[in-house]
C-alpha cells in the first residue's frame, strides 16, 4: 500500500501542480489532503479548481473553517483575499469535507489534533517564540481513542515523523504552498523552512509499518512571491521567495 499525503496548500496553485506532477513521476495515483486549501493572497480559486477535480479524499482545515464559517469583513487578510476568489460551488466543496476521517481503514486524517483544528499537535511554543517538539508524553496523550497505525497531521507546516509507543506513527508532510509564516498564538512565533520548495509526504506499508518519504519540490516560487508582493503581502513575499521571514 502506498500513497500520497499532502497538506498546507494555502492558494498555491503553482506549487500544487508541482506536487501533483512528481507524485505521478512516482506512480502514485492515491493522495490524500490534510487541509488548510486556500486561504492566502495568492490564487485561491486556480487551486480549487485543481482540488475539485482531484480524487483525493480530505479533512477542513482551519482556514478552510473560516472560510465558510466567518461573515468577509471579519476574516483576516489572507483568508479573506482567498475568499474573493471562491465561488458558490468551491464553498459548497468547503462545507462538505469533514473535520477527521479515516483512510482504508488504515490511517487516522485530520488536520492539526484530534480534538481541535487550530493547536500543534507534535509542536510546542514557548513564551519567547520558540517552536520545538513536544514531549513523546504530551504528543500522546492527545492521540488517546486513535488505534490506527498510522496518523497524519498537517497545520504546523513542518515536516516530522514521530513513533508512538505501540508501534503506531504520527507524520506531518509538511506545506505544499506556505514555506514560512508567522502567527500570535500561542505566542508569537515563526515557522521558517528555510527554503521554498514544495512539499509533501510519500508513506508505503512495508509489512506492519509504514516508512515516511519526505519530498520537496522546485516549482516557480518567484512568481508566487511577486504575486504576494502585488497584493502587498511582503511577509508571504519573503517566505515564498526563500523559505525565511525578512
């Protein structure tokens, strides 16, 4: 058994096709989405194009809750720039996905914790912004009531494989279209990759467990940046350009 987990796609319409290209250089047909589609200032209803027409089966992130759960005027700015660019049949798409779900009855999906879609569920934060991973017993102890073997999470865009006593594994693969970004909560911090590819995760069942395959991938990130510069996101600009906030 092997395929495809992708998450974090934030409107990167350019990054997704990437993504989507080397998954079929790997003779992989099966793709799974962790959410977080389209909220971003760069081109949201490209990307929902490409995911309505993909067989992939996905969890609402976040961001995707926000879209339909908040009146435009009250989102934040990336969320309500994407917003401009959905329409009805997008939205509808939004609304239909659930929170969490399972696939082939073999992995556990949604996209940031079990019980809430806006915490790091294998990341911390400490009070000077410092991002690190959880302790092996905190991370545990929100997977309690999941039995499947193997998990999957996405939210905090970071790339990570965490083995669970039991045998059972915890992947995040990482951020199609959002290389770097910056949030206030818990504190104020910064996720940085450190570079601009695209990227995603490969997982194949090998006996009873299941090896993760980090990929990254080069797409037309410049193009990316200069569009979130146009629409006087400076921050994004940053990030796609080169993995790092400036």
């Amino acid at each position: 058994m092997r395929f495809a987990v992708i998450a974090d796609i934030h409107g990167n319409h350019l990054a997704l096709e990437a993504v989507l290209e080397d998954i079929r250089k790997q003779g992989i047909t099966d793709i799974v989405n962790l959410g977080d589609c389209f909220s971003g200032p760069l081109t949201a209803g490209k990307t929902a194009d490409i995911l309505l027409g993909l067989d992939a089966v996905t969890v609402r992130g976040n961001h995707d809750r926000y879209l339909i759960e908040q009146a435009p005027e009250a989102m934040h700015a990336s969320d309500s720039v994407a917003y401009a660019e959905l329409n009805e049949r997008h939205l509808d798409w939004l609304r239909s996905l659930p929170f969490s779900t399972v696939y082939q009855n073999e992995a556990y999906l949604c996209h940031a914790a079990p019980a809430n879609d806006n915490v790091y569920w294998l990341e911390s934060v400490s009070p000077d912004g410092h991002v690190y991973l959880k302790p092996l017993e905190e991370i545990e102890a929100l997977v309690d009531g999941v039995e499947f073997p193997l998990i999957l999470c996405g939210h905090s865009h970071i790339p990570r494989a965490v083995h669970l006593s039991g045998g059972r594994l915890i992947v995040n693969p990482g951020s199609v279209g959002c290389p770097a970004y910056d949030d206030d909560l818990p504190y104020y911090h910064k996720v940085e990759a450190g570079h601009p590819f695209a990227s995603y995760a490969i997982l194949e069942k090998r006996g009873d467990s299941w090896l993760p395959v980090f990929r990254n991938v080069a797409y037309d990130h410049r193009a990316m940046a200069e569009l979130a510069m146009q629409k006087g996101r400076a921050e994004w600009a940053s990030g796609l350009a080169t993995g790092w906030l400036r």
